[in-house]
C-alpha cells in the first residue's frame, strides 16, 4: 500500500468514527421511554350499605374476574419524547374491555390484526347477516390483540404519565 492509498484508508476511517461517535452522542440525547406495569383485580365491596368497586393487588384469579393494567411511562431520556408510542398485547386467557382503554393526552387505539392495522375502539367489523347483507358491526371482544396509546403531548425529560386498560379473565 503507497502512502496515498494509506491516506484515504485513514480518512475513510476517521470519517466512520467520527459517524459512529455522532450516532453514540445523538442516542444519549434521545428520549427514551421507561415502562412499569401493574395489575389490579376489581372487587365489589360494601362501604356504608352501598356496593362499590375498588382494586386490590392481585393474589388469585378465576373467569369473570375484571383486571386494571396501569402502565407508567417516564420520560428517563435527554430530549422530549414526541408522539412516543406505547403498544401492549392483550394478555393470553384475557378479553379485552374496549371501552376501558384510556390516557391522560393519548389517543388510543386497539387492533384485531395483531398490530398490523389501528383503530379508535371499538374496532368496527363486516359481516353477513343471516339475509347475507353485509353490515358494520363492533368486533367481539374476544378479537382484540392489542392495545396502543400515542402521547399527544410531548414528554419532557423527567417527566411520566399512565395509561390503563382493563380485562376480563377468560
């Protein structure tokens, strides 16, 4: 190799490093979104003759019981998060609640595809009916495969929120 090839190899070099270094600096300065889930079991109790409903940690479940998934979202990043996405599938053995799913600033949305496709709930559907005229209906419950909220305002360093859905026990 002739000191001119050895130059542009070095040059090509540098020029790689100093890339890499911007991407490295750059991911540093990037939002990035902590997650924690919590799961909470709805109970009817009696509270001054009236039936209420709370949520208690969950120690046992069985069909028919309901469950409130909270997932917290902090900012732990150098840059605003803007329009952070938050998808979570809707968990074996349950059905979702469509109309539950809620977020203070976030539009939310459900998929019966998977994740391929989004809608605001509930996810509308065609199907024959019994005269075979195809109609618009709400997809059953049991369809639901996922869950997605998109935080409409941005995250600033540090700061968090919560999203919810809930569940019932298959």
């Amino acid at each position: 190799m002739n000191q001119s090839q050895g130059l542009k190899w070095l040059a090509v070099l540098c020029i790689t490093g100093l890339f890499f270094m911007a991407a490295a600096v750059e991911a540093q300065q990037a939002p990035r979104l902590d997650l924690k889930t919590t799961v909470q079991k709805e109970v009817k109790i009696k509270k001054q003759g009236k039936w209420v409903v709370e949520t208690v940690p969950v120690e046992k479940t069985g069909p028919g019981d309901v469950l409130v998934y909270a997932i917290a979202y902090q900012n732990a990043g150098k840059a605003p998060a803007t329009d952070a996405r938050i998808v979570n599938p809707v968990p074996k053995g349950a059905v979702l609640i469509p109309e539950s799913v809620r977020g203070k600033d976030a539009e939310a949305a459900c998929s019966i595809d998977n994740g391929a496709t989004w809608h605001k709930p509930p996810v509308m559907i065609r199907i024959k009916n019994r005269a075979g005229v195809e109609e618009e209906k709400p997809a059953p419950s049991e369809r639901y495969t996922h869950v997605q909220w998109v935080i409409k305002k941005p995250v600033a360093p540090g700061q968090s929120g919560q999203v919810y859905f809930k569940t019932t026990v298959k």
